[in-house]
C-alpha cells in the first residue's frame, strides 16, 4: 500500500516536487495533471511521477495528498472543480505565495473533511538565475537549502500541518512555520512589487512622446528589468495576486514612493556625496543578502536529523487518514 499523492500543475514547482519524491516509488505513488496534456508526456519521460491521467478528476478522486501548482488566477477555479471530488481526509496543498486570500476560497469551498495548508517554496539559491517557471528548469534539488514556508488556517488539525513539515524535509527543504497574515505581509516585499516595479517601470518610459525613437537605443539595462514584467503570478488575469493581498501592496508601493522621493531630493539638493552612499548602501545590502542566502546558515536549516524515513511518512499518512475517518 502507498501514499497517493497529486501535483495539479506542471510548472518548474510542481514538476521539482515529483522529482525530489523519486527514490520512494514503493510509498509515495505520484500523480499529476495539467491542463496542457502535452506536459504530462514529458514529464512521465522525466521520471517525474509514475502516473499522468488526461481527467483531473481521474488525478485527484483516489489521492490522500493534492498539492497544487498553478498560477493565482487558477487556484479558485482548480478548488472549485476538485472539490466535489475529493477523498475525505484528503491535505490538499498550495504552492502559491499568497495566504489569507487563498485560505478565504478554501473556507468558501472545501468539504469539511479536509484539511488545508499553504506550502509555499522558497527555492535553492542555487538556482535564482533561472527565472522561467518552465518545467526544464525543474531540479530533483530545487528546494534544498531553502524553507518551505506553512500556513494553515484555524481549522487545520496538528497531524496535517506535520505531515506538510514532513513532506518538506523529505523533498530536502525545511519548515517555516508561520503567520498568514504576517507572510502575506513580507511577500508583498518580495514578490510581489518587484512584479509591479517592472510593469510601472515600462509605462512610465513608454508612455512620453519619444518613445518611437528611444526603443530603437533601449538595450540590455531596459531588457534587464522590463523582463521582470512577464514574471506574473497569473496565467491571464493578471493582479488577483495583488487584488487579494491589497492592504499590503499598497503599504509596500508607499515605501518605494518614499524611497523614490528621498533620493529624488538628493538629486535635486546636489548632495552627490549622500547619491553615492545611497547607491553603495543598497549595493552592499543586497550583495550581502545573496552570500548569506547562498550560505542558508539560517538557525535549524536543513537540519535533518529529524527527517522522516519513508516508512515512517506512509505510516502516519495512513494513521491520519484512519484517524479523521472516525
């Protein structure tokens, strides 16, 4: 007997889960699906998982785990269409780094007798080059070094939110146990403006009147941050991520204005003096997030001394199952 376990969406996430889930094909079952069929070929080619059905429905009705991959703008819609389908006691998972809004849908729409949680990855410094989210960049080891940030709602027994601590230790990530609210908060920082940055970025150049003639001279540091605009969370409605996080992002985009205006004065007042320091003080901040982050000399990271085996993960898999069946 095996723990069946389904990836919705087959992106550079999804598809790194059932690669670092590989070496348990005896415990760990693993399906997947993706409303691109073609994805589901290659991904079988890849090792990735062992079963790919064409009908989601056919994916998820047997499966103890469901996690899904899929852009913000889908998640509701993907709730919507598994729900009535889903085995009781089933964890069901989101990648997604948005929290509360996600966790209201969840409220609105799963059964009572399943649990959800926020299983948010943070990804192998490793790897922050490759910024496309296709799955040929997807990595047996995308998530070492890194945490998994856990969100649950109040609802969300102890044994699911373990069973995601320990699914994130066995794919070689580790816990982050945290706040929705809190994290929602600090994604707006890290996720979500450097997405808006770029699309404001590019209105506010191509919006002047030369703008004919300055795209013919426009070159690689145009490129370089107007790229960041095809980085969205969503698929086609682009701005739920911000539409369901909007407190936050607006609180955040205030704090770069500020920013903005402050060094603005600088440039107006001829303090050449403080623009260098301006400058070279964000340089060294960032060049020191990235060593520390390469580091990951985080308290407690990747300490897996405490790793589940297999065995023990599919036993209190079932147990829980049992368990919340009563």
């Amino acid at each position: 007997m095996s723990v069946q376990l389904t990836v919705i969406g087959l992106n550079k996430i999804g598809v790194s889960i059932g690669l670092a889930l590989k070496e348990n094909p005896q415990l760990i079952t693993r399906f997947c699906h993706d409303r691109d069929s073609s994805k589901h070929k290659k991904v079988l080619e890849m090792a990735a998982f062992d079963q790919a059905p064409g009908n989601i429905i056919s994916a998820i009705e047997n499966s103890d785990i469901v996690i899904l991959s899929v852009p913000v703008d889908e998640i509701r819609d993907t709730l919507e269409i598994i729900s009535p389908k889903l085995k009781p006691g089933v964890v069901i998972m989101d990648t997604s780094p948005v929290k509360v809004g996600v966790l209201k849908w969840v409220n609105e729409i799963l059964p009572e007798d399943s649990y959800f949680i926020s299983f948010h990855p943070t990804l192998n410094p490793k790897y922050f080059s490759e910024q496309s989210m296709d799955i040929s960049y997807a990595h047996e080891d995308l998530f070492k070094n890194s945490y998994i940030i856990i969100a649950n709602s109040s609802k969300t027994e102890g044994d699911a939110i373990k069973l995601a601590s320990d699914l994130a230790k066995i794919i070689g990530s580790s816990p982050y146990f945290a706040d929705p609210v809190e994290i929602d908060g600090i994604i707006a920082g890290t996720e979500i403006l450097p997405r808006i940055l770029p699309a404001a970025f590019i209105q506010s150049i191509v919006s002047q009147p030369g703008w004919k003639e300055t795209q013919k001279i426009a070159g690689t540091t145009f490129f370089g941050l107007s790229e960041f605009v095809n980085l969205q969370q969503e698929r086609e409605v682009f701005g739920v991520s911000i539409q369901i996080n909007k407190e936050n992002t607006i609180r955040i985009i205030n704090n770069l204005m500020y920013s903005l205006i402050d060094f603005r004065d600088l440039l107006e007042s001829e303090k050449w003096d403080e623009v260098e320091r301006y400058i070279k003080s964000a340089k060294e901040s960032q060049a020191e997030w990235k060593i520390n982050r390469e580091r990951a000399n985080w308290d407690n990271l990747n300490d897996y001394s405490e790793v589940p085996s297999s065995g023990d993960f599919l036993l209190k898999m079932i147990g829980f199952g049992k368990k919340r069946k009563k």
